[in-house]
C-alpha cells in the first residue's frame, strides 16, 4: 500500500482491509476495492464516479459505493 501525504508518499505492508478497520474511526471511508480515502481531503464527487481530493488528486468511486460515499458527506457537512 502506498499512503498519500504531504510531502511525501510512504509505503506500508498491510491490507488494505487492515487499513480500513484501523481507520474507520478517523474519517477514512473505503470507496474501491483499491482505495481507502480521507473524507476530509474529498471535494468533489463527480456524475461519472471520480472523487477529486486535496493536492488534484483523482480516485474512482465504484458504483456500488458512490450512494454511501455521498451518504456520509452529506452527514459530515451538517
């Protein structure tokens, strides 16, 4: 797995199910089978199932995920 962040990427070796039981808690929300993103970097999720995060970053949603996703922002922004 490699984690995005500022300045630098760093790669760690676990699951990506690991990651996601661990951060569950802080925000992160699994939208992909290969992507595990922080809620509070996402600024768009566009019609065609690509979320933009902080630093232009673009990540698919997968289909099955987008209504969850838009779900839990909805929630965070209220």
């Amino acid at each position: 797995m490699v984690l995005f962040r500022r300045p630098q990427a760093a790669a760690h070796f676990q699951t990506l199910k690991e990651f996601e039981d661990v951060l569950h808690e802080h925000s992160f929300y699994r939208i992909h089978k290969s992507h595990l993103v922080n809620l509070r970097h996402v600024h768009k999720v566009d019609r065609e199932g690509m979320v933009s995060l902080t630093g232009d970053m673009q990540v698919p949603v997968a289909r099955r995920k987008k209504e969850g996703l838009l779900s839990i922002l909805k929630k965070l922004l209220r």
